[in-house]
C-alpha cells in the first residue's frame, strides 16, 4: 500500500500476510493488546505463517488491537514467549536486529487520518507498507539490508521525530 491509497480498515488480513511472507527467514511476535494487559507469541516465518494468520484473526476485533512487532526475536526470546503460559511481551535485550524500521502516527486532536497520509506523501522516502492502527498509522519501510537493535532502534526514533510520531514506538521491548 502507498500513502496515496484510501484509508485503510482497520484491520486487513492480507496487509497482514504480506508483511509476514515479507520477513520470512524471521521469527516475529505478534502481540495482542488488550484493556488488562498485553499477550505475545512468537511465529517462525515462512514455516507458521498459517498459524501466524489463525492467530491474528482470532484475536483482531475493534476492542483488541494486535500488533506485528518490528524487530526481529532471538532465538531464546522467540522461546520464551512459546514456553510462557502468562501474559507476556519480547523483553528488550531479547530481539536479534531489524528488517524493518516504522513509525506509529496518530492524528492530533482535531485532525483526520487524511492529514497522516499527506505528511507521509511529503515525506522523502514512502514507506513500504501502510496500514491503520485503528486510530492512525502504522508506516513500515523495509531495509535493503538488516541492522543491529541499536541502529534499528535509532532509525525508527529517527522516524519519530521527523514525522511526530510516537517516539515508543521505537522500543524494541514493546514490538
């Protein structure tokens, strides 16, 4: 999707196949977000990605929001979360590097989501992929080639601020 396109729905079960067929190679952790608390587990893509689907549909509604996070886990950090039968999120410290950098933008009081679209058309460099978090943006570029957590942690705080983003965004421990 560009910054061009209509709003996206809130939730798009094909945007959310083609970013995980997009980090094959990858384990990722999908997080589902709710009023008590936060629940992740973690995917080996390709291999899970049917899994992976089954998961995030069940999951997705208009109370429960599930996020894809953006760094990549490391091995003991995928485990931990496959083996943990409480409520849990990646932990900083247990993700491997980034693929992808993003951005989480939400539309200031006052604003519609057409206005995030603008900015991000503005912006040098169009992100890869686009899609609503319910409330705003998730803007997604991916990298022509990985890079450690620091610098991957970096870019998107980077991100951030160019774009009045929401600077938590770029805490690893929170993807």
């Amino acid at each position: 999707m560009t910054t061009g396109a209509a709003p996206v729905a809130a939730f798009d079960l094909d945007v959310v196949r083609q970013v995980l067929q997009s980090r094959a190679g990858e384990r990722v952790a999908l997080s589902h977000l709710f009023d008590k608390g936060a629940y992740a587990r973690s995917f080996a893509l390709p291999h899970e990605l049917d899994d992976a689907l089954r998961w995030v549909e069940d999951r997705a509604s208009s109370q429960h929001t599930v996020s894809i996070g953006v760094a990549s886990l490391s091995e003991a950090g995928g485990r931990r979360l496959v083996e943990s039968s409480t409520r849990t999120r990646p932990r900083t410290g247990e993700h491997a590097g980034y693929a992808w950098v993003a951005a989480d933008l939400d539309p200031k009081v006052g604003q519609e989501q057409d206005t995030l679209h603008a900015q991000l058309g503005r912006f040098p460099h169009l992100p890869t992929l686009l899609a609503s978090s319910g409330r705003g943006l998730h803007a997604w570029w991916h990298l022509a080639e990985p890079v450690n957590v620091e610098t991957g942690r970096a870019l998107c705080q980077d991100l951030a601020r160019a774009l009045s983003g929401d600077p938590g965004a770029a805490d690893e421990g929170r993807c």
